[in-house]
C-alpha cells in the first residue's frame, strides 16, 4: 500500500520503492503509534523531534541518489529509519543525532533488525563528520534531516566531487517565511543546485545551524 502510493506521487526508482518494502517502519515509531506507522505524515519521536513522512523520506532519498559502493553521512538520525532506508542503498551510512536519548534508541532498533552498515555517532551535526571526510576523500552524500538557517559549509567541504547534498533550508519571501529543499551537487568547478519548494522540518541545532 505504501510503496503504491509513494509510486503514485512520483517516486519511480525501483531500488527506493524496494527498500520501503523491506524496512518495516512500524518498528522505528512509539509503540502508541505503530497504528499510524503506514499512513504518510510525520509522528512523535520524542525530545522535539519526529520521523519525517514516508514521502519526504523518498523524495530526499531519490535526490540523494545513494549507489551501491557510497558512503553517505546523514545529519539528524532521530528513529533510524532514514538511515535504514539509505543503508540497503548504498555500503555505508555515518548518522549523527544530537540527541543522545534518540541516538541509544535509534542504535538499539537499527541493531535488531540487523543493519549492521549504519554507525550513530552523538554530536553536532552542522559540523559534519571531519575525520571521516577527510580519510575517504570525502562524502559521496550528505543529507540532513533539518531545516537550517543556512548552508553549513562544513557540508560542503566534506562532499566528494560528484557527492550530493541535499538539504532543506529556511527561506523568507517578503512576509512569509518557508522551507525549500535543496539538491547541490558538487563539480569539478564549483556547485550545482535545485530548489524544491513545500516542505516542513524541525530546526537543525548546531554551530551552523539553529542556537536552540
């Protein structure tokens, strides 16, 4: 049911829709909510925080573009379960969660069910993961599971060339104030970006994010 309706709105690579079907979402949600776990919107973690909709989790995966042999850095772990998704995609993924509570439960989850190419790491996660930037030459993606004020240029600065960020960010238009989804791609001579209008996240914390 979930992964037809994902289909519908637009989600058409093969290899996302497979990894849907085999991560069981009811497992990474509060067990007063595993009733809602397939319906697509957004439910309490916990600590402020949420699982993002299984549409904007496919939407961020499908332009992150994970491929077999990448490495990807998430920022924001919360429940796991983005970091599961992208794990049956690609060969490892480094999540970051500044929560510590929400980082021991997204470990213990991911260790059940076995997903054993994903590492939790408790800290900042504006400031990326240097040390592991620096000794792989760099991320093949990056996403962030927040809206930042801004582009943290650690980010940046830690994709390879051809990696992918994608990010939403906190724009103003005049009087309203939004989130746009940002894809940037990084190239040989600079960056390449796509803007997505129409999405909603919680703030992301850090030295190149929100203060609180």
């Amino acid at each position: 049911m979930l992964r037809e309706h994902l289909a519908a709105r637009g989600i058409v690579d093969v290899y996302i829709l497979s990894a849907f079907r085999g991560v069981p979402r009811e497992a990474f949600v509060p067990p007063n909510l595993v009733g809602l776990a397939y319906e697509d919107n957004p439910l309490d973690i916990g600590s402020g925080q949420t699982i993002s909709q299984p549409y904007t989790v496919a939407f961020m995966t499908q332009l992150l573009d994970p491929k077999p042999g990448d490495t990807v850095l998430e920022i924001g772990t919360g429940s796991g379960y983005q970091a599961a998704i992208i794990s049956r995609l690609c060969r490892k993924v480094y999540t970051i969660e500044r929560f510590e509570d929400l980082a021991k439960k997204a470990v213990g989850i991911l260790k059940k069910l076995k997903y054993g190419n994903v590492e939790v790491i408790v800290g900042d996660g504006s400031l990326g993961l240097p040390s592991v930037a620096l000794a792989k030459d760099g991320f093949d993606g990056i996403i962030v599971t927040a809206a930042a004020p801004g582009i943290p240029r650690p980010l940046l600065e830690q994709l390879k060339v051809g990696g992918r960020l994608v990010i939403p960010v906190t724009v103003s238009t005049g009087l309203k104030i939004m989130q746009e989804m940002l894809k940037i791609t990084k190239t040989e001579k600079g960056f390449q970006e796509e803007r997505y209008p129409g999405f909603r996240f919680v703030p992301l914390v850090g030295k190149h994010g929100y203060d609180k």
